[in-house]
C-alpha cells in the first residue's frame, strides 16, 4: 500500500467514525462502540478491496457484504455515503420515523445487500450469496461481518458447516473481534474460547490480524482471495470504542449514547487525530 | 374412488416438473428428501440441489441469500422445523426484506400419525399468516397442490406452503378446476349453512354434506387453499346467504383458518360461527384416522357439529 493510499484511507476511518458518533449523538440512540471496531474494516472493504458500482448498487456482478452484526449502521451507513451509494446529508436522518436509515442494517438502503439486525443469520444469508455465485460461475466475492458475541449463536455454526461442505472459497467472514458485548466481556457471559481453532475444525482458512491496522486488514483480505477449496474467515483483533481515549475497551459504550460534554470531548479526540494525519 | 395421493407426493412431481421450465429454481433441504418428496428433483437436478443437514434455521437463511441473487430458493422440512424452528429467520430474513423463497412445510398436522405430538405441527398457520408480506397455503389435493405450487413459484416474494403426510383422496380433478392465489372456491352450493375448510378437511366436508342432505340440510362449501390473503368476499357472501359458518382445519382453533375466518365475520358481517379443530392440546402418537376422529377431525364431527349449530339456528 502506497503512502497516498494509507493517508486517504486512514482519514476516510477517522471520518467514519466521526460521521458515526456525529449519527448517534443527533439521534440519541444508537450503537457507537462496535462501530467504532468496525470502522477499519468497512474502510478497507469499501474503499480498497471491494468491487462495488454506487451508481449501480444491485449491479448483478458486485462484491457483496452482509453486515451481519446489523446494529453498526452507523459506521455502515457512514462508509456507504462516503462510497457515494447515497447523499452523506441523509445520514444526519439516522433512526428518524421518516428515514430509510433505520436502527439496523436494512436492504432499502442503496449498497445494503441484507436486512439484518438478528443476531447470528448473516452468515447463512452469505452462504447463499456464495452458493448462488457458484451456481452462476461468477465471479464476485461475498463478505460477512460478525461481532465475536455473535459468534454464541447457534446458527453460525451451522452455516460454517455449510461454507466448509460446498468449498465456499468465494466467501470471507471476518470477525470484528472486540471481545466485548451488550452485559459484559464475552469471556465472561459466554467464552468463544479459541475462534481459530473453532474454524480451523469447522474447515476454514483461519487468518488472524489487527483490526484497526489497515495494511494488515488489506493483506488479509488479498490473501483470502488467493485461498482455495475452503472459505476464510479472518479473526480481526479489535477494540470496543476504538479512537476515543475512554470508550476503548468499555462496555458501557456498546450502546449507550454520549452527554453532550462525552460527545463534544470524543469529537475533539478524533478531530485532532484527523488533523495528525492530514499533518 | 381414485387412488389416493399424498399432498407431498404430488409437491414433488410438481417441483420436479417446474424445475425444467425454471432455471432458477434452487431447492433447500436438511435430511428429509425422501419424506419431503424433493429426492425427485434431487436425482434431476444435482447441482441446483442443497442438503445443508440438520439445520433448519440455516436452511432458511441459506435461501434468503440465495433470493437476493435471483434465485427462487425453496426450503423444505416438516411444517414443524421449517415453519416452527426457523420462524424468525423467516420473518427476519425472509419476510422482512421481502425475499422470493417458498417455504415448504410437510408432515404438518395431526395426520403424521404415529410420530406422534413433537412432528405434528398445528401451529404452523397461526405463526406464518401474522407475519407480513407472507402468502399462506394450504391445499387439500394433489390438484391443488400442482396448481398452488405453481401459483406460488409465480408469485414473486414469501410462500409457505403447508402440506401433508398421509396420502388423500383427489377431489378437484375436475374439468374447471382453477388455483388462483387468494381465491377461496365454491365448492358446493348451499343455503342452509356454510362449511369453510382448508387442507385434508374439504374431503371431509365434501362428505359430511352427503349425510346432512339427508336430513334435509344443505351445506354449502367455501373452500379456502389460501388463508393469506384471505378471500374476505367468500366469507361474508356465504355469512350474508347462509347465516351460519362452520370452519373445518387440521390446525389448532387457535390462530389458523377458524381464527381468520373469525375476524372477518366479527368485522364485516356478524354471524354464528363455530370452530373445529384442535382445541387447543397437543397431538399423540397413533394411526392417522384414529387420531382424525379421536380429535373431532373428520366427517362425523362435522355432522355431529353442523347439526348442533343448525338447530339453534332453526329454533
């Protein structure tokens, strides 16, 4: 990655997550912390990796995404805008009555190719992208987004069954690994224990990286693309809240909504960061 | 009489038969096959055929993924895995984003038999016709089963189509038979009194009427394969001309054709209505129509019943 391209991209992140807490705050509800661990990686996908038309978004040959923890819309919502699916004026509608941005990840949204929300379906949804590419012989890559929390859900397990059987290697679900959920540390509520060992056993390509390096996010997702037979599912090493100083790593961010002095001191965090990279 | 045909059976010959025609037709399965009657289409048609094992949730969202690509993605399993375990993702994934997958319920009911009460889905109605943007249906025949699936394959957006184990006498092989989505029939006329059924009970009604003409009373009856969209018109036309409405279903009293059919008259044309169904209680192991009639599931009781309800008409 070119020094052009890791300034661009790093500055869009931070936009991201400003355009996200900016979302939240204007709605008074709404999911910041595991946006915020997300937003590197929607980053990436959207404006590196992915093979996606804004002016096209059901463009029949695209990459698709399923976003399966469907409650970060706002980074979702922010990284569509940003790619141009819809006007960015339209995000400040966020969770109002009138607005087609609902609270969670909807397919009336342009670039939103699955309703979600539902904690643990999206993996099957991709499956079935991944399997109608095959089908098709096409040639485009499906992408799903997990929550490590998630991952307690039954029915993931049953579709990593089913990316394993039909040698799915058109499919990369990368697991936003923040280790936190809603009550509390997931290995506290329900340890996952080992996830690459679990997917390694359940037949997958197993990469681990850090979630917020950008360049190790993008090597990543090139070496996924290079394996075949088996779907990859690359385990994202993230942090709750990541670039506010005291929502990093803090539950209490998974879903509440910041005071009016919170919102003004986490803008500034990441304003200031903003200006770093712009130098 | 004509031999006897499951609704099943003829499902699959009419999955198999559609498939030639329809390229984007992919089937979903998760170990039943051979009872779902989609091994048909299996042995045809290998690579347009899942079986994603013992997972019917997947199987659901499997199918919702595959709907977003074009496909007609159709998912089977008994009534009570695919409509009963996988309701959410149904309504979540399915329903809500409006996705073009028909969903297969076989083995529903009381007529499973003696698998007994865990297989015997009698809620399956009830669940799926609250859900939005879902079409509900429930053939009585192996004609109507062809036509239905078929309506249902046209029809662009959710289907669960509810069918049955035990094979039935074929009672819409006639010349001007016609499945029309949300269409009731009028399968017999009537003035005295109307008996509105769905699935495996119209052959029951069809011949309770013989034995009420004996004593004098015709029965007319309002046949409904679609309870979502309900044809609201039939109903109130036969409340309006009759004065007196009996439902007949394999399905609880709770929530299935008895309840829509409830709603409708208390809104638009209030009349006397009774019920039959299960009264609210599990199913048991046992032969089919021991359980039919232990349950009140068949003709005598709806002798038994029409003529109750008739006399306090008459008094």
């Amino acid at each position: 990655m070119d020094n052009t391209t890791r300034t661009e991209l790093r500055k869009k992140a931070i936009n991201t997550r400003i355009t996200a807490l900016n979302m939240v705050n204007r709605a008074q509800s709404g999911h910041i912390g595991g946006s915020f661990s997300v937003a590197d990686i929607l980053t990436v996908l959207y404006h590196k990796v992915m093979n996606v038309d804004p002016q096209n978004p059901r463009w029949v040959g695209r990459d698709r995404l399923v976003m399966s923890k469907g409650h970060c819309t706002p980074a979702l919502y922010a990284v569509l805008a940003q790619r141009g699916f819809f006007p960015e004026a339209e995000l400040a509608t966020f969770r109002e009555t009138t607005s087609r941005l609902s609270g969670h990840a909807e397919m009336n949204v342009p670039g939103v190719d699955m309703s979600t929300g539902s904690l643990g379906q999206g993996l099957s949804a991709a499956c079935g992208m991944a399997l109608a590419g095959k089908l098709d012989n096409a040639d485009y890559y499906v992408y799903s987004i997990h929550g490590d929390g998630e991952l307690q859900e039954g029915m993931i397990w049953e579709a990593a069954m089913t990316a394993a059987k039909y040698q799915l290697d058109n499919l990369v679900a990368i697991i936003d690994d923040n280790k936190l959920q809603l009550d509390g540390p997931t290995a506290e509520v329900m340890p996952l224990y080992s996830l690459e060992d679990k997917f390694t056993a359940f037949g997958w390509h197993v990469i681990t990286c850090d979630g917020h390096d950008l360049e190790a996010l993008d090597a990543a997702l090139m070496e996924a693309k290079g394996v075949k037979g088996k779907p990859v599912a690359i385990i994202a090493e993230t942090v709750k809240g990541k670039g506010v100083s005291f929502m990093e790593n803090n539950v209490h961010w998974h879903g509440n909504v910041p005071s009016a002095e919170e919102y003004e001191k986490a803008l500034l965090e990441l304003q200031a960061q903003l200006q770093e990279v712009e130098g | 009489m004509a031999e006897k045909i499951a609704t099943r059976a003829a499902y699959g010959k009419a999955l198999l038969e559609l498939a030639k025609e329809n390229d984007n037709i992919v089937v979903i399965d998760a170990d039943l096959c051979a009872c779902t009657k989609t091994d048909l289409f299996a042995a045809e048609f290998p690579e347009r055929y899942l079986n994603l094992g013992i997972a019917e949730s997947n199987m659901v969202g499997v199918a919702a993924g595959l709907a977003t690509c074009g496909k007609v993605a159709v998912a089977n399993s008994f009534a009570m895995f695919s409509a009963g375990r996988a309701f959410e993702q149904i309504r979540n994934s399915v329903a809500y984003p409006n996705l073009n997958v028909k969903i297969i319920g076989t083995h529903a009911g009381l007529s499973v038999g003696k698998d007994g009460a865990t297989h015997q889905c009698l809620e399956d109605i009830g669940l799926l016709r609250t859900v939005p943007n879902m079409t509900v249906i429930c053939p009585a025949d192996a004609v109507e089963t062809y036509q239905a699936f078929r309506a249902a394959v046209e029809h662009e957006g959710p289907v669960y189509l509810r069918l049955g184990r035990l094979a039935v006498e074929t009672v819409n092989d006639t010349e001007d038979y016609r499945f029309e989505l949300g269409k009731g029939i009028l399968k017999k006329p009537g003035s005295d009194v109307t008996i509105v059924t769905t699935g495996l009970m119209l052959q029951e009604a069809l011949a309770a009427r013989e034995e009420l003409l004996a004593d004098g009373i015709e029965a007319r009856i309002v046949h409904i394969p679609t309870i979502k969209p309900l044809d609201e018109e039939i109903i109130v036309q036969a409340a309006k001309e009759t004065g007196l409405i009996i439902t007949a279903e394999e399905h609880n009293i709770l929530g299935g054709l008895g309840s829509a059919v409830a709603e409708v008259l208390a809104e638009k044309c209030p009349v006397p209505m009774r019920r039959i169904g299960t009264n609210d209680v599990f199913g048991k192991s046992g032969e089919p129509h021991e359980l039919m009639a232990e349950y009140g599931l068949n003709k005598d009781n709806i002798v038994k019943v029409v003529r109750e309800e008739y006399a306090k008409k008459t008094a």
